[in-house]
C-alpha cells in the first residue's frame, strides 16, 4: 500500500518547511526510518524521513520550494502500484518529477492532448488556455517571460523547458542593462518566525526595564588569571555574565519564570536562552542547568551550541525551553541596548561591552573597566522591585565573582 510523504513539523513552531534537497531519488529503494530530504524549517536544517517502505515513487514537491506542514511531498509504493488517487492527475514535468500538488505550488491540470500544430498557443483570453509544463512555468514566471508568445513542441504544443530556451535565443536585442532600483529578497524561514515571535512579545507583553552599570575590574582580573591556565577552555566575559545570571536566578525564581495564560510557572533550575546572530537572523541555543555547571563547562557548552546553530544543526530540544534569555552585544561595541522578551519567559538580560571609562571611587577619579546590563521584564510576572533585587545581586556578584561560589 502506498504510503504519503508529507512535510512534517519538525520543531513545535513550524508551519511550513522549505524542501532544501532530496536524498533519494525516484525508483529508489526506501525503508522506514530512511533520510528522504533535507528540510530547512524556522530554526534549523533537519531530516525528513520515511514512514513507509517500497520505493520512491514520485517527489511531488521539488528541491527549493517551501509548502505548509501537513503538504504531501512524495509518494512510497510498490514498483507498480497504482499512485494516480495520491498525485492527482499524474502531470509530470520534465525530468521525472510530479507537478506539486500542495496549496502552494499547485499546477492546473493540462488539457486532453491534441494533435500537434505549429501555430503559437493562443493568448488568454480568447477562451484557450496555454497549456505548459509544470517546470516551464515555474521557469516563465521566475524570467519573467510571457508564456503567450512561446511556440510550444510538446505534445498537443505543450510548452516544455527547451522551448524557453529557443524563445530567448529568438528574441530581440534586449535593451541595455540598468541597475534595480531595489531588490526583493524572500523570507528565510527563521526570519519569518522571527517577525511573528516579535509581534507576539513586543505587543501583549507589557515590557519595563532596568539598567545598571557594573564596575568589571575583579571580574576582569579574574578572566586573566583563569585563562593563563593552560589545561582550559578560554573564557569570556559573556561565560562570567551566564554563570552570573544562572547563580542569581536560583535565587531570584521569580525571574525565573513562564507566564502562562492561567498561572504563573516558576523552575527550580535555570535554562539559559544565549542569543546567537545567525545569517538569516537570530537563535537562541539553551543551556540547560546552567546553575549546576561550572565556568569551564559553560563556555565549552556555549561555543559548541553557538556552532551548531551556525551551521542549522541544532535539534529543536536544543533551542526550546529556556526560562531566561541572555543577549550580548559587547563584541559589536555596543555599550548599551535593550531586548525584546523571548515568550513566554519573563525577563530577558541585555549585556553592553566592557569598557574603560573614567569614575569616581572614594573621592578620587579612577580609570575603571565598566558593563552596562539592562534588564527587561514582563510586568506581568516581574515587578520593578523584584527585577531591581536581581539585577542588584547580578551586580554584585560580577564586582565580586567569588560570591559565585559562596
């Protein structure tokens, strides 16, 4: 029995994946559990595998296109299986591959086959329909060429992929090149959940914030020392700021929390969401425990996670269920800036750079290392006073990083 491919919500946010490649192809053997595709979905690149076991029989959807979850993709079945009820019509274009039957390529059925002519196809609208090839006319509409002027030799003049080809070597002189006065660049999955996960924290969620700025010299001192040792891992700043944070979440659980539609969900160990830039926008790993790890195994956790979600090969647990975010953008120079909230956690840490500014200590004016640390908070869950008692212990223990261990 055949069995349907269909893109599957590979992470608890996806709506729609693009199909970034097949890894088998049609007549290919397939058993359950197979990789059948590689998908890219809002977060990640992942597997899409194989429910079923025969053979690739038909790869409705081609590489590049991105349909809704829930869409069907392929088909699995015997050798000679009867698949026409899963694919429609059975329009395939050229190269073996079915027209896409999902809501978002979808192809019109072609019309009864006549006999071949060599009139051109008659425009539309004298109640005639061009008939093409379903890759002939994902190539038209993305040449922008006119269907209506292409001479179609296929069967019944059916316009396939050479016939472009023909209709542009045939065509006039184009006029000189211009450059575009803009460019339309479409949305990249993670860019799209990024725009919707905005909406729903910048909008419902009533932010405040709190800044604070933290004298960094012993902490600074204390980064020198651990990375003149030479069996470890090198540490940053930003390891200090997440082992910091974790330490002081334990204490503060009231920043430790989820708001939920009915109540108010505090966690007894502190998941640390890192914000990480990708290319196409911004993820954020989690740190799980992060109050029952060491320094050490922060910042080998933090490099490797960063890594992973560069290369979209995070695994949704991986980047999901954090209770607290932490977003650094010293590296950049920025010295101070504030975060929108990763719902439905409460508070989020925004870090400036560590600079050297001039301060007055005990009368006198030093030059000293200084951080900036802005909080937000959902007030909701988080009250200034609340919010203000844990920023202060943040500061107090990086002024002073042996507090993390006392």
């Amino acid at each position: 029995m055949a069995t349907k491919v269909v893109m599957e919500a590979l992470s608890p946010t996806m709506e729609e994946g693009r199909l970034i490649k097949w890894l088998k192809d049609e007549g290919d053997s397939v058993a359950t559990g197979d990789v059948l595709a590689e998908v890219e979905t809002d977060k990640a690149v992942m597997e899409l595998v194989a429910r079923g076991e025969g053979v690739l029989r038909r790869k409705v959807v081609p590489a590049g296109d991105t349909v809704e979850v829930g869409s069907l993709v392929g088909v699995i079945g015997d050798p000679d299986e009867d698949i026409s009820a899963l694919v429609g019509d059975g329009d395939r274009g050229e190269g073996g591959t079915a027209a896409a039957t999902t809501p978002v390529a979808a192809a019109a059925p072609a019309a009864a086959p006549t006999p071949a002519t060599s009139e051109a196809p008659a425009p539309a609208g004298d109640g005639q329909r061009v008939k093409v090839s379903p890759l002939a006319r994902r190539i038209a509409r993305e040449e922008g060429i006119d269907l209506r002027a292409v001479h179609g030799s296929g069967p019944g003049g059916r316009i396939i992929k050479r016939d472009l080809a023909v209709a542009a070597v045939g065509a006039s002189r184009p006029a000189p090149a211009t450059t575009a006065p803009y460019e339309d660049v479409p949305l990249t999955q993670i860019r799209k959940t990024i725009a919707r996960r905005l909406v729903e924290s910048i909008g419902p969620i009533p932010h405040f914030f709190l800044t604070a700025d933290v004298d960094m010299e012993q902490a600074a001192a204390a980064r020198t020392q651990l990375n003149a040792l030479e069996d470890g891992p090198r540490i940053s700043f930003n390891d200090i700021v997440l082992k910091v944070v974790a330490e002081a979440l334990v204490r503060h659980r009231d920043c430790n929390a989820w708001w939920q539609d009915d109540c108010i969900r505090y966690f007894a160990d502190a998941d640390l969401s890192v914000a990480v830039a990708v290319d196409d926008g911004l993820i954020t790993p989690v740190i799980r425990g992060a109050n029952r790890k060491s320094l050490r195994d922060i910042a080998v956790e933090v490099r490797d996670l960063a890594e992973r979600a560069r290369a979209k090969r995070l695994t949704p647990d991986e980047y999901t269920g954090g209770t607290f975010s932490v977003s650094n953008l010293g590296m950049f120079g920025i010295e101070q800036f504030t975060g929108v909230i990763n719902p439905p956690e409460a508070g989020l840490l925004a870090v400036g750079a560590v600079t050297e500014r001039p301060v007055a200590v005990d009368g006198t004016v030093q030059i000293r290392k200084r951080m900036r640390i802005t909080m937000s908070c959902d007030h909701r869950v988080i009250d200034g006073a609340t919010g203000a008692r844990f920023l202060q212990t943040v500061r107090r223990m990086l002024e002073n990083p042996l507090a993390i261990v006392w």
